[in-house]
C-alpha cells in the first residue's frame, strides 16, 4: 500500500527476489555503521515504544467496522510513503500526515480506512494507521485486516515511513523509531527479525525506495539486537519462489503518491 509516486520507478527483475536475497544489500553493510543499535543483548519486552492511537491525531471514523482476524501476522513490511523528505520533524506536521494518509485513502482509493497498520514520521513519531492496529498489537494474538500490500494484507503488518527513500537514507532518529516498533511487534507476535521485508519483494513497486529497502539487512540486526536474539534466515519457500521468477510479482494497482493540497 502506500503513497509513493504516480511514476515510481520500475522495481528490478523477478528473479532477484527471492527470501534469501532479502538479506543482501552491500550499501546496508556500509551504512551500518552509521546507524543507532540498541545495546546487545537487551531485552526488548522491557521498552515499549510511544505509538499515538488514531483518536489522537485526528482520525476519521472507518467507513465501515474493520476486520480484526484470528491470526497473529507472519511478517512485517516496510514502505515509504513518497511524499517530500521535509525537515518539519513536530509532531503537528506527523499529525497532518497521518490525517493527509487517510483522506487520500478513503476519498480516492476508496478505501474504509487508512491502509496501513502503522505510521513513522520523519520526526519520529509512531502513529496507528488503521483503527484497532494497536489494541490487537497490545494483545498480541489478532491481527487488523490491512490494504498495504497485495497478497499480504491479511499476513503481515505494514509499516508506512514518511519520506522519498529512493536516493537518501531516512534521518537516524526515523530509522531508530522504525527499528524500535518492528522490535515491539516482532516481540509482542513471536516474529523473528529475519522476517522484516519491503513492498518490493511481494508487488512490482519501487517501494519502499532503493536506500531504504538497502538499509533492511541492517534493520533485522538491529532488531535482533534489540530482541537480544540471533538472526536467523527467514524459511526458504522454493515453490513461491519459482513462481515469481516465472511469472513476475503482482503488479500494484494502488496509488503511490499523495496529491498536492492534502496535507495541510
């Protein structure tokens, strides 16, 4: 899902795709570096990240009830969202975003609710996406049925990052927020970091951005760390494996931009 550019660049061969290769990426290893790890060793159940429910922001009601499933998600997947890599870091401006999200999610995708379950502003801060993402997160046994990602809405947990992440790495305080929540909702579902992924490897999208999508190999450690875990290799699955490389990823069909106006 997500609001990436009407024009987004095209997303590299099928083939290249695979589990496995999520965990490449030579510009992730130089960056590393560079980028806040939580002391080794911690455990992450101790630290739970601010995340701002939707009656705070100013959230719509859902056109109609949202879907809670029975099922804990298998992974998460990370976005960006494509609009203007700001240096407004308030939580005003977050707070706008989220309200924008919605709106072009509702209005022109037509869409019940925000798309995503949750939501990193450049500024850091952690707001739900669609209504009820972050009571079942707290429970940790049910998922909210999501419109993020084709084939991956009822699955996974979606991860929307505000900003162009296709020539610029997200500022250090973003990443950290981002690797913070994944660290929680890996922790409060039973997730190993292993299975942390972008849009990319599952819709022919450019999302979540070339420099983000780079920075994935280093944000599974860092959330390894931050679970006190190693990193293990996500499971294999040759057949969906084949079948990509056959036949291509499912191409979006989902808006990937956040028209001029609505953010206000």
């Amino acid at each position: 899902m997500t609001l990436r550019a009407p024009h987004h660049q095209p997303a590299p061969a099928a083939g290249r795709y695979t589990r496995r290769s999520v965990l490449t990426g030579a510009f992730a290893l130089a960056t590393a570096a560079a980028l806040p790890v939580a002391a080794a060793g911690r455990a992450y159940s101790a630290a739970v990240p601010d995340i701002i429910a939707c009656a705070t922001w100013g959230a719509r009601a859902a056109s109609e009830p949202v879907v809670v499933l029975a099922n804990r998600p298998e992974r998460i997947v990370v976005h960006h969202t494509a609009t203007a890599n700001v240096t407004d870091y308030t939580k005003q401006r977050a707070f706008a975003l989220a309200r924008a999200i919605q709106t072009y999610h509702m209005d022109a995708q037509g869409w019940i609710d925000t798309g995503q379950h949750f939501t990193v502003s450049r500024g850091a801060f952690v707001m739900e996406g669609r209504h009820s993402s972050l009571a079942e997160l707290r429970t940790g046994t049910r998922q909210v049925r999501a419109a993020h990602c084709v084939g991956q809405n009822t699955v996974s947990i979606g991860i929307e990052n505000e900003g162009t992440y296709t020539s610029q790495t997200p500022p250090a305080a973003q990443y950290a927020a981002l690797a913070d929540l994944c660290a929680h909702i890996c922790d409060q579902y039973g997730l190993p970091a292993s299975e942390i992924y972008g849009h990319r490897d599952f819709n022919a999208t450019s999302c979540p951005g070339d420099r983000l999508y780079a920075l994935l190999p280093t944000l599974r450690k860092d959330v390894a760390t931050r679970l006190g875990t190693p990193l293990s290799e996500p499971e294999e699955d040759p057949v969906w494996d084949l079948v990509r490389q056959a036949t291509g990823r499912p191409a979006a069909t989902l808006g990937e931009y956040l028209p001029a106006g609505l953010l206000r």
